[in-house]
C-alpha cells in the first residue's frame, strides 16, 4: 500500500509539473514576442522607407569609381553603406525628437513615434546617440581601409552629419526655409563624392553632375511632405518652401524636381549612350503622383514619391553599369 500510494503522489506531481511547464513556456513567448515588438518599434522610428535616399547616391558613387579606375573594394562600398544609413536614420531621430519638442508634431501627423509615445524622448535620444556612433566608427573603418585623405574624407563626411543634425537640431535649417537646400546637398552630391572618393582615394567633382538626379528626386519626397504638412506648419511658426510658394507654387516646384531628372537622361540617352533612357521607365509612376499631387491628395505622395526613388534609383544604377567608360561625358577628367 505505501508503494500505490508512493506512485499515486508521484502522478499527481508530474500532472502537477505539466501547467508550470505550459506556463513557463508561455511566458517564454510572451518574452520573446515582447523584445520583437520593441526591436520592430526602433526600427519603425528609423523610417527606414527613406534609407533609399541615401543608399542610392552611394552606390552610384562606387559605379562611377569603378567606371574610373575598374576596381572595387566590396568591404569600403559595406561599411559606406552602414555610414551612410547610420548618419541617416540618426538624422530622422533628431527631426523625430525636434518637431516633437517645438510642437510641431499632433495627432494628424505622420511620425507618430512620440505623439502616440511609442518611445519616450530620452529613448530616442539614446538612439540617436548611438547612431552617429556607430556612423563614426564607419567612417574610421573607411579612413583605415581606404587610400583617400583623411582630411578630405573627414571634410565631406562630418559635413553631411553636420547636415544631419542641423536640418531640425541646432539653428533648425528646416525650420526657416533652409531644409530643402540641404537636403538637395546632403543626399546627392556629398553622399555620391564621399562614396567616390572612398574607393578611389581621390576627389572627382565631376561626380556632382551625376548626382544631381538623385538629389532632385530625394528633395521631391521632402517637398511633397512639407507640402502636406503646410497648415500644421504654419500653425506651429515654421517656414518651408512650400508655405513660401502656396500650393500652386508648390506644385510647380514639385512637378520640375519631378521631370527634371528624366530629361536630363533623355539628353544624356539621346547623345552619349541609349541606357541612360532606362529611368525613364518610372515615367508613368511620376505622372500619376504629380496627378495626385494637383488634386491635392497629398496623405500617400511622400511614401509614393520615396517608392518611386527605389525604382528611379535601380534602373539609375543599372544604366551606370552598362553604359560604357567612354559614354559617361565628364567622368575621370580631373
């Protein structure tokens, strides 16, 4: 009888173990599901729909540099990337951080991060702290492995971190009509030269030319959100662009950052090389937003524009690798 009763106690415990199994399990998930929904809370406050404004002109600079001197190091063109990215993404924290702190930002706007406090303000400077960190020790990577100039790398690259912070941080270019000036700055031209310079070891200005329809088509995203936000905007005492020109002038403005670009690859497709006519084939996707852009349906044009600059910048960046070294009209003329 103790035995029977020995084995009897000996069930109940193990049925006993079974719930606490189950439920450590459980909490295991919950855990696990817990530290997925923060990671993919950081990232979202990243906006990283817009890292194709940076990554693009980067990958046009090494095509361009390949193009020049037919090498390519694979690790630089890496860790440019990661620069690159890292200095943007903290650029979107800071914008995040000081368009909430001025009271920019409400309810109807598009970032969300700290009006539905998603993350706390300190959380979001912690993450742009660490940002511009691991931005930084991208660029060391660069200055060790690359045979450019230090002085010249470290003048193109902290002046776009520079660029970074001050469109909404410090003086807040944004805030006084100078945003846009910089952005056309920061994403096109300085990305395209530092990239450029990081795998040749040498400046190229030349590269400038080529950079510009990226930029114009990076500052066509800015526009269009600006444009959108007129009226919260003015509200809050800040001055764009498109609070200066009015929606008409806005929509000028925003139609020629557009177009522009494609006419510069038809004159360039038409008297040098026939692959520069690739771009164009986002044609039909930029008459529908400037369509939805006159209409005044401007909630979605932002994220649209910055899925056209994928395209743009794609079949961009293919045109670069095909066209050969003696088509591409300035390149390697110091």
């Amino acid at each position: 009888m103790p035995s029977v009763h020995h084995q009897q106690n000996s069930e109940v415990q193990e049925q006993g173990d079974v719930p606490n199994h189950q439920n450590d399990t459980h909490n295991a998930v919950n855990i696990q599901s817990s530290k997925l929904s923060t990671f993919s809370t950081y990232v979202h406050a990243l906006r990283p729909w817009s890292f194709s404004a940076s990554l693009m002109p980067v990958a046009i600079g090494a095509v361009l540099a390949y193009k020049t001197t037919e090498q390519f190091d694979f690790i630089i063109f890496f860790i440019t990337c990661l620069t690159a990215v890292s200095v943007h993404a903290a650029g979107n924290v800071v914008n995040t951080y000081f368009d909430y702190m001025k009271g920019i930002d409400s309810r109807r706007s598009d970032d969300r991060t700290l009006v539905d406090k998603i993350l706390t303000p300190d959380e979001i400077v912690h993450l742009g702290v660490i940002l511009y960190t691991l931005g930084c020790c991208g660029f060391i990577g660069i200055v060790l492995l690359s045979t450019a100039k230090m002085e010249h790398l470290a003048l193109v690259y902290f002046g776009g971190l520079s660029s970074s912070f001050l469109y909404t941080g410090g003086i807040g270019l944004k805030y006084i009509a100078m945003g846009d000036v910089l952005i056309i700055v920061t994403f096109g031209p300085l990305s395209v030269l530092f990239s450029f310079m990081a795998q040749t070891g040498y400046m190229d200005f030349y590269t400038l030319f080529y950079a510009m329809p990226l930029a114009l088509n990076t500052e066509a995203i800015l526009h269009s959100n600006n444009t959108r936000d007129m009226e919260n905007d003015h509200r809050a005492g800040v001055v764009t662009l498109a609070i200066l020109f009015g929606y008409a002038g806005s929509h000028i403005l925003y139609a020629v950052l557009l177009f522009f670009p494609y006419i510069f690859f038809s004159i360039l497709g038409l008297q040098y090389s026939l692959c520069f006519l690739l771009p164009l084939i986002t044609l039909p996707t930029a008459f529908k937003l400037e369509k939805m852009f006159r209409d005044r349906t401007l909630q979605k044009v932002p994220k649209e524009t910055a899925k056209l600059n994928v395209s743009f910048g794609l079949f961009y960046l293919l045109a670069c690798m095909m066209t050969n070294k003696d088509k591409f009209p300035y390149l390697g003329v110091i």
